[in-house]
C-alpha cells in the first residue's frame, strides 16, 4: 500500500472519530436536558404544598370513617415522600454517572424509566391531594351540621328558660331534654379528646337528632299551652255562663247534655294537659282538635236555640195571616167549585184536592195551637217550633200555588165553551161552501172516499154540538173534538181542492193532447183511458197522472207549464 493510499485512509478514521466524537457529544448534550428537565419535574414536585395541607386537616380533629381515610392518605404520602423519592433520587443519579461516562444509551433508557417512576408518582400525588381536598371539604361541611346543631341546641335553650311560662306544665321535661342533649355534647368532646372517634360520632348524631326533635317540639308546644289553659277554660266557661243564661230565659233544649259536656270537657282538658307535660305532642294535638270540635257542638246547640227563637218571633205573624189567607181562599174555591160542578164535569179531582187543603191547613192549625200552648207554658223547644214554622210555610205555599192553579183552571171553563159554540157555527159554514163549490164544477161525479169523508167530518160536528148541549160538560173531551174538527177540516179542505185541481187540469191536460191524436197513435188510448176514469169512474187523480205521463213522453215540460198556467189564473178560471 503506498503513501498515497495511507494518506486516505488515516483522512477516513479521523473523519469517523470526528463523527462519533459529535454524535456522543449530541447524545450527551440531549440526555444532558432531559436529565435537566426530569430534575425540573422532581423539585415541583417536592415544592407542592401536600405537607402544609396535611398538618391543616391534622387540626381538624377528625374522628370515624373520615379520620381513617385521612390515615391512609397520609400513609400513602409518607411513602411518596420517602421511599418514591429516595428511588427517583437514586435513579437521577445513576443517570447522570451514565451520560457522564458516555454509557448513552443506557443513559437514555434510564431517562425513560425515571420519566414514568416520575408521572406514576405525580399521578399518585395528585390523588393525594385530591382526597385530601374532599376530605377537608366534607369535614367542614360535617362541621357546619355540627355547628348548627349546637346553634339550634343554645337557641332552644335559651327560649324555654327565658319564657317558662309559655311552655306550661310541659316546662320541667323539656328542661330534662335539654339537659339530656348537653350531656351527650359535653360526652362528644370528651371522647373526640380522648382519641375514640367511632364512639364520639355516635353520640353526635344521637345528640344531633334529639336536638332537632326538641327543637320541633318546642315550636308546636306554645300553642298548644295557650289552647289548654286560655282558650278552651275561657270557652268552656262562656259556654257554662251562657248557659245558665238561656234557662234563666226559658230556654229548653232537646236532649240536654250542655252542663253534662261541659263537665267531660273540663276533665278531658285536665287529661290532655297531663299528655302535654309528658311531651306526648301527636296525641295532645289529636286530643284538642276533638275537644275543639265537641266546644263548637255546644256552642251551636246554644246558638240554634237562640236563631231559632228570632225565627219564631220574626215569622209568627207571616204563619198566621198566610194561614187565614189560605183558609179563606179554599173556602171561596170549595164554593166555586159546588158551583161549577153544576154545569161543567171535574176530571182533575178539584174537590178532593181543595179537601186535603183543607185537612192540612186543620193539621198546620192544630200544631200551631200546640206550638202556642208550649211557649206559654215555657216549654217549647225553639229550635222545633222554628223547624215546624219553616215547613208550614213552606206547605202554604204549595197550598195557594194549588188553589191558584184550581181556580185558574174552572175559570177558563166557560169561555173555552163559547169558542167551542163558536167553532160549530164556523165548521156548518164551512161545510156548506165546501158543498156548493163542489157542486159548481158540475162534475159527473163525487168520488166515493172523498163523500165518506165528508159526511165523516159532519158527524163529528154534530159529536160536538150534542156534547155541549149536555147538561155538565167534560171540557176536557170537548177540547179533544175541537181539536178533532179542527184536523178534519183541514184535511177536507185539501181532499176538496185536490178534486177541483185534479178534474179541471184533467180536462186542459185532455185538451192539449188532442192535437197529438192523429200524429202519436199511443196518445188516443191514453186519452181514452183517462176519460172513462174521469167520466165513469170519478177518479179524477189517476186521471190527471194517466194523461201527464201520456204528454210528457211526447213533449217534456208541457204539463208543468200546463200547471203553472192554471195555478197563476185558478181564482179567474173557478
């Protein structure tokens, strides 16, 4: 190998030397920063405040399930800080003996390892701390529970001492309570002191309990003092006063148990009061609420009487002046009636009806002398005499609505049988103009059906003329043939102009078909047909409709315009 070739060769492995000389010393420069950075990671997290937030909950005197957590907590920091960061510790400075002995590669995979030892540890720390924050809030939640039992403990505390009075006989065992509740947070200090946690929060939650429970208790007992010792004695003795006012003034009551009900109230008071100063709440509120409602019994027994009274004297009068005016109003009706009986015969038995007025108004009369009898004699009970005032008059006036209704109705008797008389004397003219109009179309017949009806219609009329020459009328049935009449007249009217109608178009309807005699062969037997019905047969409808149907079917229209003709001059042509 020549010179030349060794030149090329030494130029070659110092350019290689070179080179790796620059790549370690990039290797080393970056592990170098990451090392840098790693140590940066470290001295956060040793700078974070975990020990300064542990010493603060440490004050707080946990006890229970909140001061075991806080332990493991605590625990779990402790191996952080010692154990976890001694290792980290030991790595970092391995890594660095590594990078400086150009062991790069190890040195790198060192870095790795003490990148994820770090992210584990801060994770774990961050967990830390966040159970630490929770515990800390929930303690202090715990303890503004605390705080406010022990605010709404004092606050009952004070009230019941400083107004013995509004709480009664109730007054001694709330006192007990009190004191009972004290006691168990006196016992809860002592042993949260004394390191027995688990104890002392059983105790707190007892004392938090009963102290809300007296606090309730508290609140509705007032009330309940001032119902039990003012309002029902003040009532009750209004009640026994009151009474004995009323039968100073001759009241009577039926079934008298005021003076009985007021003693077993009295009584029932006393027992409800000793409920009350055994703290029974539930029943002592049962117990004056069925007091309450049998107080308001006997005050309206009292007051009835008393209205009732005011009633009797406010309403005397009314009954006595509507009874002698239905009394007399009968009388005068029970003689219109005999009267009208005479000539007209009754078929809504008016007499018997007129007769129960009377029994009643002498059932009313006999009660009332009673009734009179009871006050005079200080005997009456008020709230009857009211009772039967009130359905007397009420049974008055159903007795002068009858009456009224009785006598309007005899009275109409006679002009309903003039308009009869009147009626008759219209149907005869009428039938005798129905006659002759009939007669003045010179038919060559009457159709048989038309005179049965009419001859009908007469009988009926006469019907109605023998009916009011009877000596006593039924009105009732004469009103029924008028009605009758009235009916049968109207139809034969229309039976009436439908023959007059029915013939004379017949014979124009004739007349008009001839000129198609000769030019429509079907049209002569039609013509004929209708003939022999209307002269033969008299049935001069089924006339009419053979020769319409004939001409419509030669020439559609004719017979309307037929019609119309004749309806527009029918009062010129008849």
């Amino acid at each position: 190998m020549n010179t030349k070739t060794w030149l090329w060769v030494l130029l070659f492995v110092i350019i290689l030397a070179v080179a790796a000389y620059l790549v370690a010393f990039l290797m080393k420069r970056r592990n170098q920063d990451k090392l840098e950075e790693l140590e940066q990671r470290k001295i956060a997290l040793f700078d974070l405040p975990v020990l300064e937030e542990v010493d603060e909950i440490k004050k707080m005197h946990l006890v229970g399930q909140s001061q075991n957590t806080f332990r493991e907590w605590n625990q779990k920091w402790i191996d952080i800080s010692t154990i976890s960061f001694a290792e980290l510790e030991s790595l970092i400075f391995e890594i660095e003996n590594l990078n400086e002995t150009y062991r790069l590669m190890k040195a790198k995979e060192a870095i790795v390892e003490a990148n994820d030892t770090l992210d584990g540890m801060e994770k774990e720390v961050e967990e830390i701390r966040q159970g630490l924050k929770e515990l800390r809030e929930s303690e202090e939640r715990n303890s503004e529970a605390v705080q406010k039992a022990l605010d709404a403990y004092e606050s009952i505390s004070d009230t019941v001492s400083e107004n013995p009075e509004k709480y009664g006989v109730s007054y001694n065992e709330l006192e007990k309570q009190i004191q009972n509740v004290e006691r168990d947070f006196t016992q809860f200090v002592a042993l949260n002191t004394a390191g027995d946690p688990m104890e002392a929060r059983t105790v707190l939650e007892n004392a938090e309990k009963r102290t809300y429970e007296i606090q309730g208790i508290v609140e509705q007992i007032p009330p309940l003092v001032d119902t039990l010792t003012n309002v029902f004695p003040k009532q009750l003795k209004e009640i026994k006063e009151g009474y004995e006012t009323l039968k100073k003034d001759h009241y009577v009551f039926e079934n008298d148990i005021v003076a009985v009900n007021v003693e077993k109230l009295e009584t029932k008071v006393d027992a409800t009061l000793s409920n009350l100063e055994k703290l029974e709440i539930e029943n002592v509120s049962k117990l004056n609420t069925e007091i309450a409602k049998e107080i308001d019994h006997l005050y309206d027994i009292m007051e009835k009487e008393i209205s009732s009274r005011v009633y009797v004297n406010d309403n005397k009068a009314k009954l006595t002046s509507l009874l002698e005016h239905a009394d007399k109003n009968n009388h005068l009706l029970m003689i219109e009636l005999d009267h009208v009986s005479q000539s007209y015969i009754l078929n809504n038995n008016e007499l018997g009806s007129v007769r129960g007025f009377q029994a009643q108004m002498e059932e009313i009369q006999k009660e009332f002398d009673e009734t009179e009898e009871k006050m005079k004699n200080k005997e009456a009970i008020f709230s009857q005499v009211a009772s039967f005032y009130r359905e007397s008059l009420a049974q008055l006036k159903d007795i002068e609505n009858g009456q009224v209704e009785i006598s309007r109705s005899i009275k109409d008797f006679a002009p309903r049988e003039r308009k009869a008389i009147e009626k008759i004397d219209d149907y005869e003219l009428e039938l005798r103009m129905l006659k002759r109009y009939v007669e003045k179309q010179r038919l060559p017949g009457i159709p048989s059906s038309y005179l049965e009806f009419f001859f009908v219609t007469g009988e009926r009329i006469e019907e109605l003329s023998q009916e009011l020459n009877k000596i006593r009328i039924d009105m009732n049935h004469i009103d029924h043939l008028v009605a009758v009449c009235d009916e049968d007249m109207r139809t034969l009217r229309e039976k009436t102009n439908e023959l007059i109608d029915s013939s004379t178009l017949t014979e124009q309807m004739i007349q008009y078909a001839n000129r198609f005699r000769f030019s429509h062969p079907d049209i002569k037997h039609a013509i004929d047909r209708s003939l022999s019905l209307f002269s033969r047969e008299h049935q001069y409808k089924d006339a009419l409709d053979v020769i319409s149907e004939a001409i419509e079917r030669i020439e559609p229209g004719a017979t309307d315009r037929i019609r119309k003709y004749y309806f527009d001059n029918k009062e010129i042509t008849i």
